[in-house]
C-alpha cells in the first residue's frame, strides 16, 4: 500500500524549532543551562555551551549532543571578564556562523542570610557577578545581532525577582536589577528586530539547590499548584518557547516558570 503519511522522523524534523540558529548559553556545563544546550540542540540550533570551571562536565554535554547528531561546542569564559566573554564569542561564530541567539544563564553564587547579617562585600559581588554575566554578553553579541536585523536574548531570572523570600536579598536584588536591563534592552534593540525577555524559575532541583534540606523542597512542592519541584528541563522548555520563531511578537516579558507558585 502506498502511502502519503509522514514517517515519525519526519514529522519531528519538520517540528525543530531551532533550524539554523546560533545559540550561546552561559553557564551551560551544568544544572538549567545544560538541559536547555542539549533541548535547544535537539531542535535543530548549533550550541555555544559555556563553562567556568566544569570542563569535563561542558565536555559531557557537548558528547550528549553530538550522539544524538546535533551540533554544540564547549567555550570556556567566565562571563564577568570580557575580554574572555569576547574570546567566547568569537570561538562561537568561527565554529558556526554569527550568534543570534544568547541564553545569560550563568549562576552568580551568594550567601544565603538575613539582612542584618550580610556583609556589603557578598552583597556587591552577587550585584556586580550577576550584571556583569549579562552585560557582557549580550555587549558581545548585540552588534552582529543588529547586522543581521534579528536576535533573541533570553535572560534566567528567579521568582524572588519580583516576590523576595527571607535570607536572598542580593539574589533578589541581582535579578530584579536584572530583569530592569532586560526590559531596557527589549525597548532599545526591538527596532532592531532583537527581542529580550525573562524566564524566572522557581526552586528548580540542581547543584545549586542541591544544599537544601529535603523536607524543605517537599514542603515547597507541597505550595506550588502543580505539587512537585521544578526541573531544569521544565525551564528549557520555556526557554525553547521564547527562543522560537512562534514567540516572535513577545519581547520584554517576564515568564514565570514555577508550576504556578507565582501568579502575575
Ligand atoms: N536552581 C534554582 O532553584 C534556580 C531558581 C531560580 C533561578 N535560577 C537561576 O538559574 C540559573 C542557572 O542556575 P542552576 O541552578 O542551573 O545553577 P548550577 O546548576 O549551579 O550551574 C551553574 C552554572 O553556572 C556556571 N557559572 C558559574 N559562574 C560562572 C562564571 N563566572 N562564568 C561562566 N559560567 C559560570 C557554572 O559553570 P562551571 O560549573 O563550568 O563553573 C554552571 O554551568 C542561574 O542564573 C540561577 O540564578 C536557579
């Protein structure tokens, strides 16, 4: 019998989201920034994977890649430098062609303590660590994204960006700081036809969150509506979303990405 029914195959290739994209994630080695490396790769985009530290784990996401034939290459770059973050840029264009799309991901680490005990010199360096691995970036890819008349740039915030939680007053200074640059990008660079728009997770379970005590994650399961903690799968979808060519007409938006613990 002959048919004129798609095979499996072809119907996910003609659903890749990312066919012929240029992305680069910062703080891809690990945690969020790996899933979306390897779920942005699987829909067709070539993969800047940015580590700091982690090469052999940067390595492992690159292989994943590769074994399921996507394309990704490991860039080490700590992206509060920028001559570093420039060098990063450059390896990424050589490799793939011109970047048109960033994911600022990177996590800057803080202590977590009541206000009264924090010290200006944790508070600044969050500050500073968490706008500088935006500035820079985006400082690097912003000119050839003009060039090309098109961009995305796709920002993880954090819930307690806009709902602050006691102990994370820098984190959620840092990001709400954040989310400013952001929107202030998405208003300047819209004419250039490059949108900039925010993720912001909730407790997502990754290295970062791995020192929390478990009873503590249950209970914040137990408030969040869809009654489990997130993935950073679940943010790479978000980020997928916002990075398609479907979400072409959203820009300075700021997406919740919590199992609805945080309602706008
Ligand atoms: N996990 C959560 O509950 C949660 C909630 C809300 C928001 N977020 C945000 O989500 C983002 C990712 O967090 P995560 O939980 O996935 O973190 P993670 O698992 O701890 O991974 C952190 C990543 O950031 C990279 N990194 C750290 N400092 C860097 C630097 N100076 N330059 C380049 N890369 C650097 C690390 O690279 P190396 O290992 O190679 O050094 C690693 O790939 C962060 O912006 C975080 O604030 C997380």
């Amino acid at each position: 019998m002959v048919t004129t029914q798609p095979q499996n195959s072809q119907i996910l290739d003609n659903y890749k989201l990312m066919s012929d994209r240029v992305v680069l994630i910062t703080g891809a080695s690990r945690g969020i920034g790996a899933a979306t490396a390897k779920l942005l790769a699987r829909h067709g985009a070539a993969v800047g994977v940015n580590y700091y530290g982690s090469e052999e784990a940067a390595g492992q996401v690159v292989e994943a890649i590769a074994s399921e034939g996507g394309q990704a290459l490991a860039v080490k770059a700590d992206v509060r430098d920028p001559q570093q973050v420039d060098a990063m840029v450059q390896q990424v264009a050589e490799a793939f062609g011109p970047i048109d799309t960033v994911v600022i991901n990177a996590n800057a680490g803080f202590p977590i303590a009541p206000f009264v005990d924090y010290r200006w010199e944790d508070f600044e360096a969050k500050l500073v660590g968490e706008l500088k691995g935006a500035f820079f970036p985006c400082k690097a890819v912003v000119p050839s994204m003009i060039e090309q008349k098109r961009g995305c740039i796709i920002a993880v915030s954090s819930s307690v960006s806009r709902s602050p939680s006691e102990g994370f007053s820098a984190h959620s200074t840092a990001k709400s700081g954040l989310n400013a640059f952001i929107n202030s990008l998405a208003l300047e660079l819209g004419p250039h036809g490059i949108r900039a728009n925010v993720v912001a997770p909730g407790l997502v379970l990754t290295d970062a969150t791995a020192q929390v005590p478990q009873e503590d994650k249950d209970a914040s399961a137990q408030m969040v509506p869809l009654k489990r903690n997130g993935l950073p799968e679940d943010i790479a979808g978000a980020i997928l979303l916002l990075a398609s060519e479907e979400a072409r007409f959203i820009t300075g938006a700021y997406l919740p990405v919590s199992g609805g613990i945080q309602m706008l």
